[in-house]
C-alpha cells in the first residue's frame, strides 16, 4: 500500500541533503561558465523574494559602477548564491526583536583591477543589511554545515538548518572565486564576493 512504502521511503536528512548538493557540485561535470550581468542576477532573486520582501517591510537596492563588465560565472548557480545570502539577512531581519521598522538589503557591485602582482580582474559584490550581525566568536565558521543563527545567540529562536551558507562557499569555490564576511553585532553583515571579471 501506499503508506508501506512510504514507511520504507528514505528520508532526506539535512545532512543527507548537503551530501547531495556536494555530489551536484563536485561530480566531475564541469560547471559551464559565460560572461553574467550581476544585476540580472539580483532581478531573478528579487523577483523570487518580493513576498516575502514586502511582507517584512525589507527594502533591497542595487547600485553598480558605470560600465561595470561582466563576471565569469554561472547564471544558475550565481543566483543560488544570492537567494541563500539574502534569504538569510531576510530572516535574519525578520526574526530579531531589535530589527529596525524598516529593513535594508544593499548589494553594490563594483571592479577591482589587478596590478602587477595579481594581474587578474574581478567583480566584487558586496551584499549587507541592517540586521543583527554575526559575533566575532562565529564569523570563521559561518560556511560550515549546521552552523545557524542559533549557535550566535543573537536569536534564540531562529529557524533554519544551517546549510545555506555551507552551500554558498561551494558554488563559489567552483567558480574560483572568494567569500569573505564583514560584520558587527547589531549593525548588520557585509558578504563580499570576488568573481572574475569576464
């Protein structure tokens, strides 16, 4: 019957989950990468998060430099990137009992030229918010599987499995680029994102 088999069904673990999104993103396939807008990018995820944007009063801005050229990526993957970053400072925002009336979302894209000791170019986006910010203690660990908000003990009852980030950092390991974090308890986080400049 229906329900034996649904007894007999594997059930997709957070763990499980992340041992899968490994597997998608180190299998040997190559990741294909073409030049990207970034702000094609923050389009598709703004469009995905617009509810839930409104619904908590969260206002999200673009600003870019003035012919900024394009990051060597890939579309998909790039805006899972953006979506868990931003789906994090939304709920971040959300769940804080010292959020601001209103919320801020700010990703600001900008080139970084290389010299020459580095003569490689990059397109640096920087996501920050207004929320509760990440302590000290936890910033090196914040990419690791299970770590959530929970473990900050900014917010005591927040939600989440703690895989979003760790997926993050994969994606962007795959398209050797850098991840770094920037951030004060209670004036928000900063995510900086070093991608090659197409």
């Amino acid at each position: 019957s229906d329900r034996k088999t649904r007894r007999f069904m594997p059930v997709a673990t957070p763990r499980r989950r992340l041992e899968m999104q490994d597997g998608a993103l180190s299998c040997g396939v190559e990741v294909h990468l073409m030049p990207v807008r970034i702000k094609d990018v923050f389009d598709e995820v703004q469009i995905s998060l617009s509810g839930r944007l409104k619904e908590q009063s969260i206002e999200a801005t673009f600003r870019s430099d003035a012919g900024l050229a394009p990051a060597l990526a890939n579309f998909e993957q790039l805006v899972q990137v953006f979506q868990n970053i931003m789906e994090n400072a939304v709920q971040a925002i959300a769940e804080w009992d010292q959020r601001p009336e209103c919320g801020r979302l700010d990703v600001l894209v900008s080139e970084r030229r290389g010299d020459r000791s580095n003569p490689r170019s990059w397109v640096e986006v920087r996501i920050s918010d207004n929320g509760p910010g990440i302590p000290a203690e936890f910033r090196n660990n914040i990419f690791d599987p299970f770590v959530t908000s929970r473990d900050t003990g900014i917010r005591d009852g927040a939600s989440g499995t703690g895989l979003g980030l760790a997926i993050v950092k994969k994606i962007v390991e795959q398209h050797n680029a850098l991840i770094a974090v920037e951030s004060k308890p209670g004036r928000g986080a900063c995510f900086i994102i070093s991608l090659p400049r197409a």
